[in-house]
C-alpha cells in the first residue's frame, strides 16, 4: 500500500503543475518574436525604415 500512494502522489502533484502550465495565458506569448495585428502595423514599421517586403 505505502508503494502505491508513493508513486501516486507526486504524479497527481506533477498533473497539476502542467495542469497549471497549459492553462497559463502568456504561454503562446513569445516577446522575441514581432507582434503581428489585423491593421498591418509590422508592414508600416518596414515601410517607414525603407525596407522593401
């Protein structure tokens, strides 16, 4: 019996972590990368530094 709530424990425990991880909002947030939005906003940027697309 003491093996089996051994090895169940820290598993549940390890479930609600990533439980807890996928369900975080900034997960899909990477900073590093440009943000890109329906008004074109990253084309402007490059136009108004004279780069071509």
């Amino acid at each position: 019996m003491i093996d089996l709530i051994a090895l169940v424990i820290p598993h549940f425990v390890m479930a609600i972590a990533v439980w807890r991880l996928v369900r975080r909002d900034d997960l899909d947030d990477d900073p590093a990368l440009p943000r890109h939005d329906s008004r074109g906003e990253a084309a402007r940027n490059r136009a108004a530094q004279g780069d071509k697309p």
